[in-house]
C-alpha cells in the first residue's frame, strides 16, 4: 500500500513504483515458495508419523495376543513383567 500511495503523488515516477512492485512481488513469490516446500516436508512426515504408529498399534497387538492377556491366569510371572515393562514404554 506505500507503493502506491507514493505512486498517486503528483510527479511521481511510474517506472520506479513498477520496479518496486516488481521486486515486491518477487520477494513475496520466493517466500510462498519456501513455504509451500516446507508444508510438503511436514505433509511427509505427518505420513511417516501415521505409518509407524500404526505399525506400532499391530505389533502391540500381535504381542497381547500371544501374551492372551485376557487369560492372565495362565501367564507366568516372567511374562507378566514383560507386560509390565512393556506398557510402561508406550506410556
């Protein structure tokens, strides 16, 4: 808006105020360009992100169904504390 406010002066120079919006613009193009790269960088790892955690959740899984958790009558007490120590890291 300075630009063209300067620009509606009397005896104002039309090619400076287009030079300047030139560079204006220009300058506001390379930031959109940084920033869309890094929304593509963060789009990325929110994938990754999703991949491992859900690869996370089925190993969790397939190690509660072979512990059967629900029968915990029948687990020793080695398995319990593996449990045990298990949960306390995905805490």
């Amino acid at each position: 808006m300075v630009l063209l406010h300067e620009v509606d002066k009397p005896g104002s120079d039309i090619d400076e105020y287009v030079e300047s919006l030139d560079t204006v613009l220009t300058h506001k193009m390379e930031l959109i360009t940084m920033l869309k790269a890094k929304l593509k960088t963060f789009r990325e790892h929110l994938k990754e992100e999703e991949m491992l955690s859900k690869k996370f959740y089925e190993q969790r899984n397939e190690v509660m169904d072979i512990f059967d958790v629900h029968g915990g009558d029948n687990l020793k007490n080695d398995d319990l504390q593996l449990l045990d120590d298990l949960h306390q890291v995905m805490s």
